[in-house]
C-alpha cells in the first residue's frame, strides 16, 4: 500500500447560498483546490452527495460535474452514504491513490438544500423507512430518543448539551466560511425553541448548501504540488443496525467506535495521540456520544467535556474547530471532506486565530443518519 497524502484543498463558503447551483459550488470548490496545488489533470473523481435526486432533482452526478469542471473523459462517480457521503468519498479517494490505480484523485462532497425541498423529509429517507420514517419520526426526533437515553444511562444535563452548541458556535465565529458566525450562551441555547425534546434549535445543525474538495496523491509524488503535505495515516468505515429500535444500547454508536478502531489501528495511533479532531456534531449530542466513542475522553467523560472546556480551543483535545456542524453548516454530502480540509489546514499551521499550537495528528469522523454508518480519517503533517 502507497503512503496518501492531501496536496490541495478548496471550499465554498457554507450558508444558504440561492446564488449558486449544485453544479456551480462543486466547480468553485474543486478548482480552489486544484488552484491551490497548481494541478491541472486528475485520475478520478470522487463526489459525495446524498441526494442530488431528492434535494434538486439532479442525479447522476459524476459526468455533469465532471464535464462542467473542464474534465469530461475522467473517471467520476457520486458516493453516498447520507452525512457520511463526503467522508465515504475521502475513503474511496485514499483506496484508489493508496493501492496504486490512480495517482491523482479529487475526493470532493456537494449538496444543495435549501432550493426549495421538503428538507426534513429527504433527510429522513436515510432513516429505515419501515421501521422507522412510517410512524412519523424525523432526525431531530431520532436524536432527541439518544439524548434521552444517554441522560438516563449517564446523568448528561441539558446544559451539559448546551455547552456543546456554545463551543462550536464560539470556535465557528472565528471561521470566515462558517453559515453562522455569531456566539451563544448557554441561557440563550435553553431557550430557543424546542424542535424535539430535550434538542432545541441551537442544538442542532442547520440546514445548508456548500461543497469541498481535496486533491490527494502518492506522498512520493506530493512535492510536486505543495511543501506542506498532510498525510492520510489511517481510514476506517464502518456500519451498524440502522433502526435505533435494533441497537444494544441507544446511547452507544457502535460504527463510530469500529470506525475508529480501524483507522487507530492502521495508523498505529491511539486516541490519546490525537491533537485536534472534527466529530460529526450534527445534534450536540452526537458530539458527546462521538468522542466518547473514538476514546477522545475517558469513559463517563463526554458530557462535561465542552463545558469544562476540554474540547474547546486552548483544552487537552480541541474539537470542532471549525464550528463544526452547528455553527459552520452541514451541506450533507459536503460535510465530511470539509472536515478534512479543517484538520488539513491545521496541521499545516494555517488555521489562523483557530490554531491548535503545535498540531501534528488529527482525525475527522463523519457519520451518516442516527449513527449507522461512519467513517474515521487519521491525518499527520509532515511540515
Ligand atoms: N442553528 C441556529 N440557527 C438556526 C438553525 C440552527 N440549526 N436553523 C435555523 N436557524 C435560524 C435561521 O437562520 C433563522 O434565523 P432568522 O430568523 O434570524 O433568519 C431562524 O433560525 C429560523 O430559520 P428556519 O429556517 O425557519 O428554521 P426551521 O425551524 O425551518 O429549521 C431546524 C430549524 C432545526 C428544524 C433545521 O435547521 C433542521 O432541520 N436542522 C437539522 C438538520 C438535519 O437533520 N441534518 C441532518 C442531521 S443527521
């Protein structure tokens, strides 16, 4: 296996963007990050997107994008796995480069919410339909049952969730592509208005259009387009029962932790060796449940972890610094490659007033619908 690394990065900002089409943010994204590795040809292509189909009608993504990138003839296809499609796109992306098949890949994610679809009910189709979208269940609503759980199992308050909304908001004002830039307290996420109980609007993440994209290559090869590589040192997906009602223990994402496992192990790296990470946040639970699961913090430890401040800037494990989710937007597809390029610009030392001293091993987790499926990158820079 070939060492991978990420040469190039460009994204769009996050936001409701009625200006710009699918089409339009993945081509800005993707020439941005060719732009900034001064490539001009790719191998292949691989986009995540959730739903195209459902979101503005536009399968069959792989050919248009890849015709209106100036690139029509090049291997490209969409990758989906609901949230987790852009982190599932990275993954295919490092397989291709890291087994030897392609030398030049761009792994890029898009999505284009808000033209005017049923939003909540698109979403909700990465839910088990029979089992569960049938009986009127929606995200908020899914996520609401393991909040409640994990404040059974573990005493977590709903300010313990609160200050997870507060960090990301805070961290978020400081990122100039984040869909909100604007801090929250902890009184004003306890108020703002119930979407399902105990999740409140400032517990979740927004609805949003944008698109990201990184350019990888054969470490050996990485000289060519930049002197701050960042090193994919590890990859691991993984799957679990979709239906919550099919789970062990609601307040546990198995895929999360198995996705880890994998990538920790072919990175031959520990969770206490990660500097800065990027967890799928998409409700401020899931946050808690996901360094929890990755061994981010010690067993019983997540709930307070934002609120004590160990998560945040300037703690043992910032995470989230980006904004995350909540506060720098979730263009589903997009998501987990924008991740990427957080903990890129990280461990490159270019993450301006957002800077984790001293970074040189990060992660990313994107994870799609309730936790089903999920994918962990381990990164390491090599300036
Ligand atoms: N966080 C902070 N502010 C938000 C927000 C969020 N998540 N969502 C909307 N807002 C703001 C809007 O900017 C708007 O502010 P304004 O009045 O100053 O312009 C206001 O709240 C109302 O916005 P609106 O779009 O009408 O909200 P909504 O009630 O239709 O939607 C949610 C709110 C929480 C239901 C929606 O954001 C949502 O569904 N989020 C979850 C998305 C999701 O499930 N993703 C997949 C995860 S697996």
């Amino acid at each position: 296996m070939r060492e991978v690394a990420i040469v190039g990065a460009g994204m769009t900002q996050f936001g409701e963007l009625w200006q710009s089409s699918l089409r339009d943010l993945f081509v800005e994204a993707a020439a941005a990050a060719l732009r900034s590795a001064g490539a001009d040809h790719v191998d292949s292509i691989f986009i995540g997107n959730m739903s195209g189909g459902q979101f503005v009608g536009q399968e069959h993504l792989g050919p248009l994008l890849a015709d209106h990138l100036g690139m029509a003839g090049v291997a490209a296809v969409r990758v989906e796995s609901a949230c987790a499609s852009g982190g599932a796109a990275l993954g295919l992306g490092f397989m291709a480069v890291a087994s030897g098949l392609a030398d030049v890949v761009l792994a890029a994610g898009v999505e284009k919410m808000t033209d005017g679809a049923d939003v909540t009910n698109v979403l909700a189709s990465a839910a088990d339909q029979e089992n569960e979208v049938y009986h009127g269940i929606t995200f908020p609503g899914l996520y609401a049952m393991i909040a409640r759980a994990h404040m059974q199992v573990k005493g977590t308050t709903e300010e313990d969730l609160a200050w997870v909304s507060v960090k990301n908001h805070k961290h978020g004002a400081m990122n100039p592509k984040a869909q909100f830039r604007t801090e929250v307290t902890v009184d004003q996420v306890l108020k703002s208005s119930m979407v399902a109980e105990p999740l409140r609007l400032l517990h979740c993440s927004p609805v949003s259009d944008g698109a990201a994209a990184v350019l990888l290559c054969p470490l050996d090869k990485a000289e060519k387009y930049t002197d701050k590589p960042v090193k994919i040192v590890g990859s691991g997906m993984a799957t679990s029962a979709m239906a919550l009602a099919d789970r062990k223990d609601l307040a546990v994402l198995d895929a999360v932790a198995q996705s880890g496992e994998r990538a920790y192990k072919m990175a031959g790296v520990m969770p206490k060796d990660v500097q800065v990470a990027e967890v799928h946040d998409c409700f401020s639970i899931a946050e808690i449940c996901c360094i929890e699961a990755l061994g981010l913090v010690s067993e019983g430890k997540g709930a307070k972890a934002a609120a004590s401040g160990h998560t945040a800037l300037g703690g043992q494990i910032p995470v989230n610094t980006s904004g995350g989710l909540k506060s720098k937007g979730h263009p589903v597809g997009a998501t987990g490659v924008a991740q990427a390029i957080e903990i890129f610009e990280q461990l490159r030392g270019e993450a301006g007033e957002r800077q984790v001293e001293g970074a040189r091993i990060g992660l990313t987790q994107n994870m799609g619908g309730s936790g089903a499926s999920s994918v962990v990158h381990i990164y390491e820079g090599v300036r």
